[in-house]
C-alpha cells in the first residue's frame, strides 16, 4: 500500500498597501481562529495583538501569541528559514499566514512560496486588501496596486462602511476589472469569515479546550463599533456550493470544468473518484484562485467511493457550478481500451506531486505563477 502522505500546511499571502487593513484583518482571524493553529509570518512587526496583547519585536523573532499561535518577523531572504521551522511537526500548525509589508511585491512572495523546496506546505493563495474610502488616492501614489491586484486570488475590499453604496459598487466594479477572476468580498473592520482562507481544525477535548465556533458564533460576534447584528454579516459576501456524487467523475470533463471555471470562484476542496481513471485510489482535490493540485489516497477497505467537493466564491451561480459538475459525471460504459484509460488521467496526473524516493518528500511541480498552471491545462 502507498504510504501515508504528510499533511501539507497551506500558507497564505496577506497583502495590501499601507492602511489597507491588513492587520486588523489578520487580527480578526487571530481572535476567530475556532482552535486552528495559526503561525504568523510578517515582514514588519506591526500592531498584530491578541486578547489584548501587542506584539511587538525585530527582525528574526519569533514570539508566541499564546494558544497555539507564533509570530515571526522576517526579511524575505529568511523566508525558507521560518517555514522550515513553522512546518516542524513540533510546532503542530494547521495554517501559516505571510502578512506582507505594505510596500512588498505579493507576487515575489508567492513564487518563493512555489519554488519552495519545503514538501510540507501548499500555496493556500494571495489575499489583497484594499482600502475601499482610499483606492483612487492609492492608485495614484502606487499604480503598482493594478498589478497586485491582477495576480490576486482573492481582494478584500475593505472599508466599505466609509463610502455610499453607489460608490461601493462602482469601487467593486472597477477592482474586479483589475483583479480578474479572482473573487472580490466586501468587508467593514477586515471582518471576514475564517473559512474563506483555511478550514477549521478538529481536535479532540483534551488536546484543545478551545471548542469549535459555529457560523452562529461568528455572527454574534461583537463588532469593532460595538453593535451587533448589522447587514455586514461575515458570511453574506459569499457563497458555498456542496456536491456529492456516487457517480465516479470523467477525467477529461472534469479537468474541462477546472479548466473553465467561472471568475469569482476561490476555493474548491474535497474528494474526487476517477473510477476506471485509477480504481485504487481517491483523490484530494485542492484548488485556490488558479492554483490546482490533486493527490492521490489509497482507498480504504469497504469504504464508500463517492466525490465529494465543496466549492467558495463570491458572485458564482450554484445552481450552474452543480449543473457543470453533474455533467462531468462517467456515462456509465467502461472503456476498454487501457491506453484511452490513461490518456483520460493524464490531465489530472500533471496536477500530481511525483513522490520522492523518501517516503513524506516530494517534487515540486507549480509554474512561476500559480494563474500559469491552469492556463496550460
């Protein structure tokens, strides 16, 4: 049997001018983090607090920000260095987050976090935050933001409670202009739910006191200016589609459908069954912004072979997205030509990590940016 792949810890790219909200965002996640282990990765130590604590220190430190959260200061050069230590099993993270200066180019950062030779991360995706009551004065102070915003998998336009509703929509307008597919959420205080950018941590009673947060909690969660309840709640700027499917998937069509997807559609995460594609093994399917990886797990003894997707965007037609998956479903007839079989999975294959001689090391195969990779697809 194949063994065990080591879980991958996902980083995320936070970036965004000066004053965007990058902070109070990252913060925001500190403090709703559901039991998930956070480290925290920036390039100038700024007011990242929690409970009330500022931290604050030079380059090249490491602090703990209590429950199971660091914080690392770092130049860029010293990237690897701290991700070699964040992703030491003794550090048992579940996410890493780069907050980057307000000055750095993201995507410098998301082509050191693909050329990384470090198997135990996956890219989880660059976050801009924009500064909604600011964009047209920081177009022109830094017109080096459409290019941010062009490489972007997800923009957070921020601030939104400091500009009328028909500004708002123009500013969303033209930033989704800049930015692409990428998805564009709205958010006021970088009040935005967790699970936008990682999946909550399940860990039994005795290893965390710290007990899952529901949606519900979220919700009643104080806001910054003291009142509770208002129409930004965190989970209205996005959707989240489920698909289950008993059916093993085409591969042809179903790399059709990634290949395609619609703009607005950050996130998919789940279980695909290739059925004649490669009976022995499903295969986990992570997908943000453009960026695609699948890897393949022995399928268990008398377990269930189903997909299973979950799929998160902002402005995405669910009824469409379930109706393009449903398509992508295997007609029924067994080919019975092998060499058809194979040709089937090689567009899946080339979005697969070879695995390396050593068990838990693997060969990295991302493009420069990780928009390239589908668009050779």
């Amino acid at each position: 049997m194949t063994p065990p792949r080591t879980p991958q810890i996902p980083v995320v790219v936070l970036a965004g001018f000066l004053g965007s909200g990058k902070t109070t965002l990252l913060n925001h996640l500190l403090r709703n983090r559901a039991g998930t282990r956070i480290g925290v990765i920036v390039n100038d130590f700024g007011a990242i607090e929690i409970d009330a604590m500022t931290v604050s220190g030079q380059v090249g430190s490491t602090v703990s920000l209590g429950n199971g959260c660091l914080c690392c200061a770092v130049d860029a050069s010293e990237l690897d260095t701290f991700l070699e230590t964040l992703t030491r099993p003794s550090a048992r993270l579940d996410v890493i987050v780069i907050e980057a200066s307000g000055l750095a180019e993201p995507q410098e950062l998301v082509r050191m976090l693909l050329a990384s030779e470090n198997p135990h991360i996956l890219y989880g995706g660059l976050v801009e935050v924009v500064d909604a009551a600011e964009f047209g004065r920081t177009r022109q102070r830094h017109p080096e933001i459409d290019r941010h915003l062009a490489v972007a998998d997800l923009v957070v336009l921020n601030k939104t409670d400091r500009v009328g509703e028909a500004e708002r929509e123009r500013l969303r307008a033209a930033v989704a202009e800049l930015s692409g597919p990428a998805a564009v959420i709205s958010a006021v205080h970088g009040r935005v739910d967790p699970e936008l950018f990682f999946d909550p941590a399940l860990r039994p009673d005795h290893e965390d006191r710290v007990r899952q947060l529901t949606f519900e909690d979220l919700l009643r969660e104080e806001a910054p200016d003291g009142h509770e309840g208002h129409d930004d709640h965190l989970h209205a700027s996005y959707e989240s589609v489920d698909f289950t499917s008993a059916i093993p998937m085409d591969p042809r069509r179903f790399m059709e459908f990634l290949d395609s997807r619609p703009d607005g559609l950050y996130r998919i995460k789940g279980f695909v069954d290739f059925g004649a594609g490669d009976r022995d093994n499903s295969y986990a399917l992570h997908a943000v912004g453009r960026f695609l990886r699948f890897v393949p797990r022995p399928w268990a003894r008398g377990e269930q072979r189903l997909t299973q997707l979950v799929m998160i965007g902002a402005g995405i037609d669910a009824a469409a997205l379930s109706a393009g998956l449903a398509a992508c479903r295997a007609d029924g007839v067994e080919r019975a030509d092998a060499a058809d079989v194979e040709r089937a999975m090689w567009g899946v294959l080339r979005y697969v990590q070879e695995q390396a001689p050593e068990p838990e090391v693997f060969d990295a195969h991302e493009t420069a940016d990780p928009r390239e990779a589908a668009a050779e697809a």
